[in-house]
C-alpha cells in the first residue's frame, strides 16, 4: 500500500469515527427541538415536527438564570482559587531544594487512594465549618485535587532547574520566580488543568444535592437532575401545565452543556506541547 493510500484510509476513518461521535450530540440538539408526541414514538435524526415548547417552558420561571448563575460564579471562581492554590502546591512539592517535598507527595498521594468518610466529611462541613447553604460549599471541597497537583509535579520537574538557578543569581525570591517565570512557560499546564477544573465545578451535583437546601443556591446539575428524575416541575411553572417531559430533558441538556463545550476550541492548541524549547541557552 502506498503512502497517499496509507493516508487516505487514515483520514477516512478518522472522520467516520468523528461522525459517529457527533451522531449523540445531534440528536440531543435537533431533538431538544422537536415535538413531545414525535419524541414519546422515539428520538430521530431528523424531526418531522418541531416545537420550541420545551425551551418556553424551561424559561417561564427564573430559577433557570438563578442556576446558571450560580453555576458560573462557581466555576469561575473555583477554577481560578483552584489552579493557583494547586499548582503552588505542586511548585512546592517539585522544587529540588523545598523541604518536606516527599512528605507532603505522600500527604497527597495517600487521600487520593483512600479518601475520606462522607459521615466524617459532612460533620466537618455543616458542623464545623458551618458552610452548609453557602457557595463556598461548593468551591473549598475541589480547590486542592491531588491528581491535578501530581499533573502539575509532573510538568515542572520537567523544566530546566537553570531556570530557578538564573533567576536565584539575579535576586528573585520565590514567589517572584513563581508568578514572573515558572508560571509564563506552564501556560499549556495551566490551562490544561484549569480546563479540567472548569469541567469538575461545572458538572458537579453531589456537593449541591449534600449542602443545599436553599433553591435560590440550586446549581444547574441539581437542577438537572431533578428534570431527569421528574421531580419538583414547580421550579419552573405554578400552574398546571403538564410539562413536555422528553423535550424538557433534552432541552435542558443543551443548555447546561453549551457554555462549557465552547470553551473547548480555545484551550486546544495548549494540549500539544510545552513553551520551554530554548528556554535556557547554553
């Protein structure tokens, strides 16, 4: 087989199996706008009637924006404290001269296999630390990830130290090294893992469904969850309106996916490679 050959049934399959991947989210979308009686007969490629009712009724109510609301507040603010706090960490564990580095490697690894009890974990946030119905709740729980943190070992064991000894002869302190030279050239780590971040707090309903019972805190995947399951449909309407149960799910499907899918194309081209070729000269 020649190479042109070679390539061609590459590229084939490539975009086959490309297609196929787009063929869920397809019928997620173009469904969220078809009718409920052509959805209770089964989900389709391509409706033979369409309704906007699902999407009408979803935002009769401002529960909808209270979620995503929240859900943006929380994400943003979780991804920015957890990147920083994580990655400082990290900095920690893999300098060469830091001490305790593989005490505090054995502190992280050691919760990541066992974790903790969820009795003793709930008793520490609502009677403790009296965070229960607050946002934070759902921010303090993710802001240290021990995978993330051994992502970020990882790549800044990966750089020149030459880096920290340059800087160390001109009289840069730590934190100075940190923000003004270690922290430029791990752009493609950064955001990488805040990417990951932005998914964990976007996604997350186990820290709402434990913590909060105040609606007006409801995130989008409580929210969601309770569509699902056909729960409590007075969130969006006080009236009797039977709801379009089938177009609902999918509707709001797409609405609490479309913000974090978009966010994709603009950290792709970070998951190549690193910025540090020719960072040191010899």
């Amino acid at each position: 087989m020649s190479e042109r050959m070679f390539m061609f049934v590459v590229y084939a399959f490539l975009i086959l199996a490309g297609l196929g991947c787009l063929v869920p989210f397809w019928i997620v979308v173009i469904d969220s706008f078809a009718s409920e009686k052509l959805l209770n007969k089964g989900y389709v490629l391509f409706p033979s009637e369409y309704s906007m009712e699902a999407y009408r009724y979803l935002f009769k109510s401002n529960q909808i924006f209270k979620s995503y609301g929240v859900t943006v507040t929380v994400t943003l603010l979780g991804t920015i404290l957890g990147v920083f706090v994580t990655a400082a960490f990290a900095y920690v564990i893999a300098h060469r001269k830091a001490k305790f580095g593989n005490f505090l490697s054995m502190m992280t690894y050691l919760p990541m296999v066992f974790g903790s009890g969820l009795v003793g974990f709930y008793l520490l946030i609502v009677n403790w630390l009296h965070m229960k119905d607050t946002m934070m709740v759902m921010i303090l729980p993710y802001v240290m990830n021990p995978f993330f943190a051994f992502i970020f070992v990882t790549y800044f064991r990966s750089l020149p130290y030459e880096i920290n000894e340059s800087a160390t002869v001109d009289g840069a302190n730590e934190w100075r090294i940190f923000f003004q030279i270690i922290r430029p050239i791990s752009t493609p780590v950064i955001t990488t893992v805040s990417l990951f971040f932005s998914l964990q707090y976007w996604n997350d309903w186990w820290l709402g469904l434990l913590f909060i019972d105040n609606t007006n805190l409801y995130p989008l995947q409580i929210l969601l969850r309770q569509i699902l399951n056909s729960q409590s449909f007075k969130l969006f309407s006080t009236g009797v309106l039977i709801p379009p149960a089938e177009g609902l799910k999918l509707a709001m499907v797409c609405v609490t996916i479309g913000p974090i899918v978009f966010a994709y194309p603009f950290v792709q081209k970070y998951f190549v490679k690193g910025l540090t070729l020719g960072s040191v000269k010899g």
